[in-house]
C-alpha cells in the first residue's frame, strides 16, 4: 500500500512539473515579462531559466527509484519556496501580479496557495513513506525524527502564514457594498501629460473599472475582444486601470489602437488608490457600477463582454 501511495505523489509531482516547465518554456517570454512585474524583476532573469530547468530535473529524478527521495526532497523544498512567495506577494507586496498561464492560469493567487500547500504536504508524505519502507525493520534514529519534526513545523507555518493572509482580509469581496459610490482617485492617462479623475467620468451609462495589466494575457484577450464587439458595449463606458509601468500601458494602448474608441480609456493609477480600495486578487478585476455611477456588481478574473453586458443591463431593468 505504501509504495502504491508513492508511486501515485511521485507520478502526480512528474505531471505538475512536466506540464509546468513546458508551459513556461513554451511561453518563456510572457514568463520574463510576468516575473519582471512581480517583486523578483531583479532576479528575472535568472529565475527565467532556473525554475523550469529545475521543474525539468525533479520530474526525471522522481522516475527514477534510486534518486526518488532526493527528488522529494527537492519537490518540497520548491513548493516550500512557491508558497512562502505567494504569501509574500500577499501580504506584503503593493500590487497583484497576473496570475495566468499554463496548468494554474484558472487559479487567482488564494487558490494558487492553497494548491501549493497540499502539494507541500505531499511531498513531506511521500518522503515520510519512502523512509520509513526502508527502515521498516529498525527504530527511527533521532536526526529522522528531527528532520521530520523540522519539516512539518515548516509545513505549520505555511499553513499558519496562509490563515494569516486571510484573516487580514486579502482574499475576501472588498468592504464596498452594493450601492456604494464610485470612490474618488485619478489615474494618468495615455498622452502623459494629463490625468482624470473618477469624478469626471458622467452619469447615464454603466461603467466598468478594470484593474488590469498590460502584460497579463488575459486582460489582452479582454481588451480584443471589447474592441471586436463594438456594437455590444456602445452604451458602457469602461476604464481599464493599471499600477504598472506606464510605458508598457502605453504600448498596449498603441498596439491596439485604442484611440478610435471613445468608450476604452486606459490609465495608470501610480499611487494604487485602486488596489488599496478593491483589493484585487488578481488581473483583471472587474468591478460594474451602474448609470449612477454606484456599485452593481464586482467580477474578479476574466470574463467575455456577453457577461459584462448582460450584468450591467441586468442592473438597468431592477
């Protein structure tokens, strides 16, 4: 039974990392330029080519029944690493990265760490397993023992770290109600020189804030797509809303010729009054006021025009 259930957390850690390399690699680009947003962009680089390859190498050693366990080994010590991060990024980082691409891109960052965690205790399961199969016939020595107390207390404060991170809220709809105003702040617009406010944007239409970034793959497709549908959303106004780097907002509104549209308005919200009120959990973060400019409904994560029309008329009729 036990080699059964390592067999199966080894085979589900070749899967997870197999799949994850080649989707980084597939995409490497968008993988530099993801990791160039996040609180790593010193070490973007580097971490490009080391993470993949070091997915590539556990996948091979886990295979193998000689190097099984130091694949564990090295299986928890990456999502070890992943997590801490992810809580890091959090709880402590001013912006939200996109979370897309490959195996997890329909995960936001909550579930992300969640995933991690559970791969973490697998890994500490299988090495427990493949231990203990070979020691069957004598007592666990002390520096076992230790190293399985150090692991599992490691594992604790994940776990801990994780409850942390949602008990001060960062996972949860923000505290804006339905109904509430639109809150006042202004973001920079694309010509670089001037700026609007929330508060000048009129009444009579619905309107649609969009936290997003410009290289999130995701909030791309959503901004095509608008643009594809012309006809759909002539009667909403939205403002797509980035903390990132003005001149990358700037090659996207270029890229797509957003100009011809009176309704798409990018911006760059450098102090993050709207991360600071919403609280995104990821890009992009829809968030549909009606005509009057109050609250209707928020949709984190991706969605098609059809659902962002069909949430703001279903407003209008009530």
């Amino acid at each position: 039974m036990k080699k059964w259930v390592i067999e199966i957390i080894c085979l589900l850690f070749v899967v997870l990392f197999g799949y994850a390399a080649i989707s980084k690699l597939v995409d490497y680009q968008q993988f530099i330029t993801q990791l160039q947003e996040s609180p790593l962009k010193r070490f973007a680089n580097t971490i490009a080519w080391l993470t993949p390859t070091s997915e590539i190498v556990l996948a091979v050693l886990l295979l193998l029944p000689k190097t099984r366990r130091l694949a564990l080994y090295g299986s928890f010590l990456l999502m070890m690493g992943f997590t801490v991060y992810i809580i890091y990024l959090l709880k402590f980082s001013p912006d939200v990265p996109c979370s897309c691409g490959g195996l997890l891109e329909t995960m936001n960052w909550t579930q992300h760490l969640v995933f991690n965690i559970v791969f973490t205790l697998l890994s500490l399961i299988g090495i427990v397993l493949l231990r203990r199969s070979r020691e069957s016939d004598q007592l666990l020595q002390f520096r076992t023992k230790l190293l399985y107390g150090t692991m599992s207390a490691i594992v604790l404060a994940l776990i801990v770290g994780a409850v942390s991170v949602s008990a001060i809220g960062l996972h949860t709809p923000p505290p804006i109600k339905p109904g509430a105003p639109m809150p006042n702040f202004s973001f920079q617009l694309m010509d670089g020189k001037s700026s609007m406010s929330t508060s000048d944007i009129p009444d009579g239409k619905p309107v649609v804030l969009v936290y997003f970034s410009p290289t999130c793959g995701h909030c791309q497709d959503e901004l095509i797509e608008l643009t594809q549908k012309k006809e759909a959303i002539k009667d909403m106004r939205f403002y797509f809303i980035s903390s990132s780097d003005f001149k990358k907002v700037k090659v996207l509104h270029d890229t797509l010729q957003l100009s011809r549209f009176d309704n798409i308005t990018l911006g760059v919200d450098t102090a993050r009054y709207f991360y600071k009120s919403f609280k995104p959990t990821g890009t992009p973060y829809q968030v549909i006021y009606n005509k009057e400019k109050k609250l209707h409904f928020i949709i984190p994560g991706e969605s098609s025009v059809e659902t962002l029309v069909g949430v703001a008329n279903n407003n209008n009729k009530s």
